[in-house]
C-alpha cells in the first residue's frame, strides 16, 4: 500500500518548520541529500529510520534527532496501514547554532557545535521543541518565539553537543573539494562547468568527481541541485510564484524545477506551498 503523506510547512525568522503527517504504507524513497542547515526532528509516535554515517539510524517515538548540516543522509521506513504518524522537523541556520554556543558560554563559539548522537531523549528538551514549534505557527508572536528558540537551541548546544574532532587526514585532495563546495555554495543558481570548478579546485577534472562524491556523499552536480532545492522550501513557504522561482534558482522551467523537487522533498513543490 502506497503511503498518504501530508505536509504544512512555514517560517519563522530564518527558521524553517515543517510537520508531516502520514497514514500507512511504504515510505516513498527519497535520495540522499544533505541541507546546509542543522535538521533537527521529533518522531512524534513512530520508530522513524535513517540511513547515514555509514549505517542505519533509527529514532524511537518522542526521541529528537539531530543531522548536522552539511551530512549526507536519507530517510527510510514503513508504517502500519491503520495507523497515523507523525513528524516535526526544524531546520536551523549555523548561524543560529553559534549564536546558541556563544549564548550558552560554549568553549569554542566560533565553531560549528557537533553532535555525535543522534537522537537525544529528554523531556526537557522535547518539551521545550514542541513548545517552540507551536508557538511559531501561530501569528504576531515574534517574541515569544524568539524566546524559546534561544533556550531551546542553548539547552540543546550546552548540554548535547560537542567540538568535533579535527580531521588528521585533511589531504590536499580533501581540501580540494571542500574548496570546490564551497564555490558551490556561493554559485549555486549558476550554471557551473566541470572545467570552471576543477579550475577554482586546482584538482583533476576526473579526481573531482570521484572525490567529490567520497567526501561530500553525492556528486557535485547533486550537491548544485540539493542547495537550489533547500532554498526552494523556503522561498515557497513565502508564497513566491512557483516559475519565478524556477527561474530564479538556476531550473530550465517550472516542470524542470517540478520534477527535481518531488524527488527532494517527497511532495510537488504546489503541494509543499499549501
């Protein structure tokens, strides 16, 4: 049985909020793909599943789960056909998440905090999450929400987060590619040639693309598309015209956009607009 998936989604701030609904079957399977922001998620009532970081990670019903930005993953499951299940997802900014170091006197607040576990069970924490999403959907409470959104991301940076260790075997050809996303990210509604980023890499065409995939988890022409389509979500939460944003982030038209969103978000990009 194919599953009934719902989605709302809105902003608040720079934040993005996202609540998903869904009545049996098997999970539509998405690709792999990775957001620049921090996702953070709560399994409402359901043992959700993860593939990442070389395995398969599960999130047992009212446990919160935290994907750093920039972690190649890919959701995975199945849900009994006479239930009802559901998700709250937030995706937070890094800069919103140093802002939460340097508030919660963290001991390196210029770097991006690390998060080793996965899921993370503590009322407090859930509390302070639910709390926090249903205030944002609500109008004209700006304050309240800017309120828990810095006790609740303090709370979770003071208390679960770590400075991740550095990586001992930073190669030339690892930084090589960090240089080529990061042009990426800076270029990403361009229309970038192989040659142009192996040029700003100063590596091998054929080594850019095999390395690219091994330390990023996708290729770069993937990479291009997930950073348009992460800034599509919230460009349609804006009510924007769905063409202009086609055109906007780099698409050749709206049914190129179309086609490559549902593979992104599981929903057209009208229906994630609604």
């Amino acid at each position: 049985m194919s599953l009934r998936k719902e989605i709302k989604a809105w902003k608040s701030g720079n934040l993005l909020f996202e609540r998903y609904t869904y009545r049996g079957g098997k999970n539509q399977p998405l690709d792999a793909h990775s957001h620049p922001e921090y996702q953070i998620g709560l399994a409402v009532n359901t043992l959700g599943k993860y593939v990442f970081r070389q395995g398969s990670r599960y999130t047992p019903p009212k446990s919160l789960s935290v994907i750093h930005s920039g972690d190649t993953h890919r959701p995975d499951g199945v849900f009994p056909d006479d239930k009802t299940f559901g998700y709250l997802m937030l995706y937070v900014p890094p800069v919103e998440m140093v802002a939460a170091a340097r508030e919660s006197g963290w001991h390196k607040p210029d770097e991006l905090p690390f998060f080793k576990e996965f899921t993370f069970n503590n009322p407090e924490l859930m509390r302070k999450y639910v709390n926090l999403h249903q205030l944002s959907a609500q109008p004209n409470e700006r304050l309240a929400v800017d309120v828990e959104k810095t006790v609740f991301l303090t709370l979770l940076v003071k208390n679960f987060s770590q400075t991740k260790q550095p990586d001992a075997r930073l190669t030339a050809h690892r930084k090589a590619i960090i240089t080529a996303r990061d042009y990426l990210d800076a270029h990403y509604t361009e229309q970038i040639s192989l040659d142009e980023l192996a040029c700003v890499a100063a590596i091998s065409k054929y080594h850019l693309c095999r390395k690219f995939g091994e330390t990023i988890g996708v290729p770069p022409h993937v990479y291009q598309y997930q950073l348009r389509l992460n800034r599509a979500k919230r460009l349609l939460v804006e009510k924007r015209d769905i063409s202009d944003i086609a055109i906007e982030l780099g698409f050749y038209d709206q049914s190129h956009f179309g086609k490559y969103f549902k593979k992104f978000a599981g929903a057209t990009p009208r229906t994630y607009a609604e």
